[in-house]
C-alpha cells in the first residue's frame, strides 16, 4: 500500500503528462487518475480491513496529491482531479466486495 502511495506521488511529481492526444490524452489521464486510486483503496481495504476508512483515507490522499501537484512545474491541483479519484475508489471498493462475495459463493 505504502508502495503504491509512493508510486502515484512519483507520477504526480513528472512535470507534464500531455502525449498530445488531444481529447484522448484527457480521457487517458483520467481513468489513468480512477485506476490508481482504485487499486490504492483495494490495498488500504485489505490493509485495515474498513471499507469506510478505506474510501476516506483513498480521498485524503487524493486530496494531499492534488495539492502536491501545484508545487510541480507544469503541473496543476484541481478538486474535480479529486471527485475523479473518489470516483476509482469508488468503483474499486465495489468491484472487491464483489469479487470476495463471488469467492464465499462459490466455496
């Protein structure tokens, strides 16, 4: 978990991500954005065993992330970047749980 941590602030700290794409570069980052912060509250979940805690912690890290990104060159925090990231924790949270009930099922 620490390590996953450790590797969004990495990516957090490269001063321009812009493959110039254009639209698809947008679309790109930000499921880029979901899926970091998807796997992040999987890892806090199985870590401290709350589901709750799990989001919230996912989100204050979103939130310290996006802050750390207006001290980078190029680079911009935005609370909409935030709401994306919620949004992946969200969406990984949901897909665990219904991953283990599929285990306990199947037992």
């Amino acid at each position: 978990m620490l390590l996953w941590a450790g590797v969004i602030f990495a990516v957090s700290s490269i001063p321009s991500l812009n493959s110039g794409l254009g639209t698809w570069d947008y679309v790109l980052r930000k499921c880029a954005h979901m899926t970091e912060y998807g796997i992040l509250a999987v890892l806090l979940v199985r870590a401290i065993g709350s589901y709750a805690w799990a989001f919230a912690l996912a989100v204050a890290y979103a939130g310290t992330d996006e802050f750390h990104q207006t001290f980078v060159r190029g680079r911009h925090g935005s609370p909409v970047d935030v709401g994306i990231d919620a949004v992946g924790a969200l969406i990984g949270l949901t897909l665990w749980r219904s991953k283990l009930r599929a285990w306990s099922t199947a037992r």
